[in-house]
C-alpha cells in the first residue's frame, strides 16, 4: 500500500454480504422518486462535470441524503427516462452509509474497523474532491459486489502516483457564480501504458490512497459491475476543507468509524 498507493485483499467480504447490498440497492431504486428537473448525468469529464453536477443544488446538498445519479444518455432532454429505471443508474449518493441499514452495517463492520489497515471514470485523484489538511490523511474503500473484470470497468492504477502531490481541486465557488464548483490547477495527461488493471472477484475490497491516480475503463459487455464504495479520513491533526464540495451538516456531522 505504501509503495503503490493500493492495496487489494482478495474475498474481504462474503458472497451472503455482497449479495445483501445488491438486494438492498434493488430495493431502493424500485422505490426511487426523483423528479425530472433534478435527474442529472454523473460523468467525471470536467465540462461535463461541472455541467451537470457542478450548477446542480442536487448533488451539491447531497453529502447527508441517499440521491440518485445517472448514466448519460439514459435521459430525455425533460428528464423522462429513456431506458428501464433499474438500468439508468450510474451512482446513488452520499448517505447510504448513515440511513440504511445494510449499508451501515457493512461500512461499521469489524472488518473495516481493525486497526493498521491504515460507466467510465477518467483518470483522477480522490483528494481532489476530498481535500484535507495535511495531505494523506484520506483512504478509499472500494468493494466489488460483483466479478470486476477487464471487460466490465474494473479498476485501473499507476502504481506509486500517491507521492507527487495532487494536480488539481474542485472548490465551491462564491455564491451568485454560474457554477457552484469550479476546478483549480488542471489534470495533466496521463500516458496510458503507465496504468495497471486490478481485475477482483465478488467481495473483494481495494483500498485507496487519497492520491494515487486511477480510473475505470467503459464498461463493453453485458455483465454489470455493481461496487459499493466510501472514504474514511484520519480525524486527529487534519482539517477538512471548507472548500470541498461534500460537507458535513448538522443533521449528519462525520459519523466516527468506531460507533
């Protein structure tokens, strides 16, 4: 994890759990209500990005709320759904951890809790979203709750990018900006031959340094690839940019690890 910034423990979770969230998920989007003029794409493509999620007051007040996200395309230009509901999402955010049950459950386990553990998605850098003070102070779960290959979107690394510091950030502007994030700095281009795939089977959790840089390839069969992923930070000696875009609320501060 040190050297290359990731680290992948292989059936870290059980089929039986892996299969409880997916049900979950089934449930939830079965019951999902969103109104059309809040339906936006996710995309991780900074135009878009600040586009669709960066003028949308429904991502921006997401941080305490279970909100849904979805695939481009999968829209009509009044927010109709142009596909089935159950296959039109690309993310549900950010509260799944704090309001259902199942979700919780596995993000509190003891598992995750042992001590010393310490569509596409375009190359990037989680401390760009998650900016703390010092740096390093962020790690990334990320759970295949199915089969993660090649084919599907699995994940993609440089192994040891975490030691070059962060490129870019995403910051809330000032109030009355046409967007309500912007970007300062820029990614610089990344020569493809530098990425590694880590293929992993159902269960198995990858963890994340805040500053290695990684990406998911477009997904090209007919398989889903469905993950469940969240951040812890280490509380003691950091500070939390009141420039990022998640915050906690008073309805839902930063809930510890260990409750």
């Amino acid at each position: 994890f040190h050297k290359d910034g990731f680290l992948v423990l292989e059936r870290f979770f059980s089929a039986e759990e892996c299969d409880s969230m997916r049900r979950q998920i089934q449930r939830i989007v079965a019951e999902m209500e969103v109104p059309p003029h809040c339906r936006t794409a996710f995309s991780t493509r900074e135009e878009e990005q600040l586009q669709e999620q960066g003028s949308s007051d429904y991502f921006l007040t997401s941080g305490d709320k279970i909100r849904f996200f979805f695939e481009k395309g999968v829209l009509d230009e009044k927010g109709n759904f142009l596909v089935p509901k159950e296959k039109s999402v690309s993310k549900i955010g950010h509260a799944l951890h704090a309001y259902d049950p199942v979700f919780k459950q596995i993000t509190h386990s003891p598992k995750v809790q042992q001590p010393g553990i310490g569509g596409e998605v375009t190359p990037h850098q989680d401390a760009t979203f998650l900016h703390t003070e010092p740096l390093g102070r962020i790690l990334g779960f990320w759970i295949a709750l199915e089969d993660a290959t090649q084919e599907n979107g699995c994940l993609w690394f440089i192994p040891g990018s975490h030691t070059n510091g962060i490129a870019r950030r995403m910051v809330r502007t000032a109030p009355g900006a046409s967007t309500c994030v912007e970007f300062v700095g820029s990614e610089p281009a990344y020569d493809d031959k530098q990425f590694i795939p880590l293929p992993i089977s159902k269960g198995g959790l990858i963890l994340i340094h805040g500053e290695v840089v990684h990406k998911s390839e477009l997904n090209s069969s007919e398989s889903s690839r469905h993950a469940f992923t969240f951040h812890v930070m280490e509380a003691k000696g950091t500070t939390w940019s009141k420039e990022n875009w998640l915050q906690p609320t008073p309805e839902l501060p930063f809930p510890s690890l260990y409750t």
